[in-house]
C-alpha cells in the first residue's frame, strides 16, 4: 500500500477518534482547545504519508473540529464570523504544519539515504583499494555492482587488439546483440550513464582514468533510487582508478622483472667470461700446436699438451655443470633426495672428478672411514665438494696443499676444505657466496661457491669461509648423520 494511502488513513482515523474522545468534555473546553488537540492526526499524517496525507488529515480535523466543536454542533453550518475565523486560521496553521512536518520527513529519509550512501560507497572503496591482480579486481567490479546495486546483468569490458572484450561479468549475461551494439562501430544507440529511462535497457558506462579510457561497465538496468545512481556514478570512478593502479602495478612489476632478468644476464656473462676465455685460449693455442708442429715435438711435449686439453676440458665441463645447475636452482625444479651416504666415499669421488686438473699428490685427506654415515643427496652434496676443491685449487699455488677434513662436532658431521691461497677478508666471507662476489685482489667468486651454499642450504645445513690455521681461507658445511636424522 503507498505510503500517502497509509497516512490518509492513520490520519482520517486519529482525527476521528479524537473528536469523539473529546465529545464528552465539549461543554469543558474551549474551541481553541479542540483545535490544538486536533493538530496530532495532522503531524501523524504527515509523518507516515507525507504532505499529502497530511492535506487529507487537515480535511479530515476541519470537518471534524466543524461537526463536533464549532455551533452549532452537529452540523456543518458555521454560524457567526468569529467561527469562521477559527476554522480558516485552523485550515491555514494545519497546511503550514503539514507542509512543515513533511519537509523535515523527507530531510532526515534525505540525511538517513545520504549515510547509507556513503558508508556503502565507503564499503564499495575498501573493495577496490587492496592490492590484487587485475583479474580478480574485474571480477570484484562486476559482482559488487550486481549485487550492491540489484542490477540483474553487469559485464566489464575492455580493449583487446582493437575491439572491446567482456573481460569479467556477473548475474545475466549480455547476449551477442548486446555486445554488438556497444561496439562504436555499429552505429546502434546506447543509453550512456545513470540518466533516469527505462529500468531493463542497455546503459554503458565509461570507466577512464588520468584521461585515458580503461573500460566500459555495461549495466542491464539501473539502481530505481537516485542516490543510488549517485552512488554507482562514483563507484564507476572509483573503479576506473583501482583498475588503473592494478594495471600500472602489474606493468611495473613485468618491468621490474625484465630488468632483473637483464642485470641477471649481464651479470651472468661477466661472471663466466674470464672463465671461459681462458680454458678455450688454451686448448686453442694446444690443438693449434698439435696440428701445426706435430712432426717437430717431442713425445714428451706431446704428451704434455693432450695433457693441458684434456685439464681444461674438464674445467669448461665443470663451467658448463655449474652453468646448468645455476638454470635449475633460477628456475626452482631442483629437488633433495637424501639416502645414507658415506662420508669418506663422497670425498673420494669428488677428488677422482677433478681427474688430471687436481694432482693426488697436493691433496691431504683426514676423513676418518669411522665417521657415521650421512642423511644427503649424494649427487648434490658430491658437486658441493667438487666446487670447493676446484675454488681452492684455483687460488692456492701450484706447490700449495689442499686440506680435506671430516669431524663429528655437536651431533654433526662437518668437511672442510682449505687452500694455502691469499685468503678473503673478514668483511668478504658472507659476500664470497654471493653470485657475482668480487675480491678487492680482482679475482671473481663465480658460480660454484653461490650453487655449493644453494645445494646445502637446501638440506637445511650452514655452510661458512674463515681463515685457514696457515694462511688461506677453508670451506666447512655440516651435514647431519643418519642416526640423528632418525631421531630428529
């Protein structure tokens, strides 16, 4: 029932009701009296219907304040001018109360619909202002707008290779003819923004940001109050600007992406450039001369140049398994597979590895075979070796010993290996692990160190550089014995 019927008739009612109530105290009271208490059904009526009820209730208090206390009673006839004067002052007070009361009525419904509005549109920016990925804030867009607003059909659609895509919808789906018409291309008229028309046509709104176009948010009908439209207005606004920010972010974060990838690249190739001219120099310079002056060596310097190819093949080798491992470790498919393994076994065939480059004789082993075998990767944990002996006999002197020690220590096995080279700086031994680490001496880390800590710290071990009790540097890592493993 509409709300003006309503107060007709709440104020029809009181009005009549109050007359009768006052009948029996009519030769108690004053004409003036009757007219003030008559004022209530007014203010009711208007309160519940508006001014129009409250027109209807003034009717219905004059013809009751007429009938009931104005002689003569009961009837209609006013009789002297003094009367006449009551009722017209009567009539005008209650149409200015009326008009008054309804006024106020629709202020505070006014007020009461403008703080929905805002704590909705507040509830609506929360929405919008999180960090998320473009994909997931269309969707938010969409389905807020459908369900926030009650529109049956909501589509978001963007610019894709020259032509706009729905790229996110919610409720009814917009039908092929629709999508059509919002192509500009089709010459079909299109209702644009939130103008009062017809409740089921197609509207369009443009989202655009910082002057630039960054959607358009198809709607298959309207909020039916105007605050609402209001509301979705901004909204849309605000929708274009979280849109906006998503896309610059997700753009700043490619970008960030691709430089990290170039500085990674360039760094990459630094970092192996001195590695790989110098082997490749001399099997050059070796082959060349094999080729070349074959007839006028001797078997000796023969046998010593297949000797150099044959050592600096298996450091390009080396170069070219760090180069892979480095691609796995950046590309996160490498894995852990831990068995028993032993200790004096694992040192034994990293030694054998470096083949003719590492001479038995500059080696010192202290791996007692007593040591308890060890939970490890025996695949990892033997390149780690490898890395660390060819480090240390590339910066120790051709007659330097190279140490490789073995020991329990607190419920940890720990190998060390250490070198009689020039050493590294106590401010240099955290950033030697780093991937590009440079010396103050010139000579580069390289990868070997970078993948030997990537390799233990992924069986959750520590490997750390110090200095060698007779000069040098010594590489330790621990790894944690079988028994210990079981336990832990």
């Amino acid at each position: 029932m509409p709300k003006h019927l309503v107060g007709s008739i709440v104020g029809v009612l009181c009005a009549v009701a109050l007359g009768v109530g006052l009948l029996p105290l009519r030769s108690h009271i004053s004409v003036s009296t009757a007219a003030l208490v008559l004022v209530i059904p007014v203010v009711l009526g208007a309160v519940i219907g508006g001014f129009r009820a409250g027109v209807v209730s003034v009717v219905a208090g004059f013809l009751v304040y007429d009938f009931l206390f104005v002689p003569p009673y009961n009837t209609l006839d006013v009789g002297t001018g003094q009367n006449w004067t009551a009722l017209i002052v009567y009539v005008v007070v209650m149409l200015l109360v009326a008009r008054l009361v309804a006024t106020l009525d629709v202020s505070r419904l006014e007020a009461g619909r403008g703080n929905d509005a805002m704590r909705r549109l507040s509830e609506l920016s929360e929405l919008l202002v999180e960090d998320r990925p473009v994909d997931d804030l269309l969707r938010t867009i969409v389905s807020t707008a459908h369900t926030a607003f009650e529109i049956p059909g909501v589509a978001l659609l963007v610019l894709q290779d020259g032509r706009l895509t729905v790229a996110a919808s919610a409720g009814d789906a917009l039908t092929s003819e629709e999508l059509r018409q919002l192509d500009p291309q089709s010459g079909l008229p299109v209702s644009v923004g939130t103008a009062p028309g017809s409740s089921s046509a197609l509207r369009s709104i443009a989202l655009s940001a910082s002057g630039h176009p960054v959607g358009i948010l198809a709607l298959r009908g309207l909020p039916a109050s105007k605050t609402d439209r209001a509301v979705l207005n901004t909204f849309a606004n605000d929708a274009a600007l979280a849109l906006e920010r998503a896309q610059l972010r997700e753009q700043a974060i490619r970008t960030q992406l691709l430089e990290e990838v170039d500085r990674f690249r360039r760094g990459l190739m630094g970092a192996i450039s001195h590695d790989l001219r110098t082997p490749l120099a001399t099997i050059k310079v070796a082959s060349s001369t094999l080729s070349n002056r074959a007839k006028t060596l001797t078997d000796q310097e023969t046998h010593e140049l297949y000797h150099l190819v044959e050592i600096e093949t298996d450091r390009l080798t080396r170069l070219v398994a760090n180069l892979l491992d480095m691609t796995r470790i950046e590309s996160g498919v490498f894995t852990v597979h831990r068995s028993p393994t032993s200790v004096a076994e694992l040192v034994r065939e990293a030694v054998s590895a470096l083949g003719p480059t590492l001479s038995k004789d500059r080696i010192n082993l202290v791996v007692p075979e007593s040591l308890p075998d060890v939970n490890a990767d025996h695949l990892l944990v033997g390149q780690v070796l490898i890395n660390l002996l060819d480090n240390a006999n590339r910066h120790s002197p051709p007659d330097g010993v190279i140490s490789v020690t073995g020991e329990l220590r607190n419920d940890r096995v720990v190998l060390s290996v250490a070198d009689q080279g020039p050493g590294i700086p106590l401010n240099q031994r955290e950033e030697v692990f780093n991937r590009f680490a440079q010396f103050d001496t010139g000579g580069r880390a390289g990868l070997g160190l970078t993948i030997a800590k990537t390799f233990i710290e992924a069986h959750g071990e520590r490997i750390w550089c110090d200095e060698a009790p007779n000069g040098g540097a010594i590489f330790a890592f621990t790894m944690s014995p079988v028994e210990h493993a079981a336990g832990r």
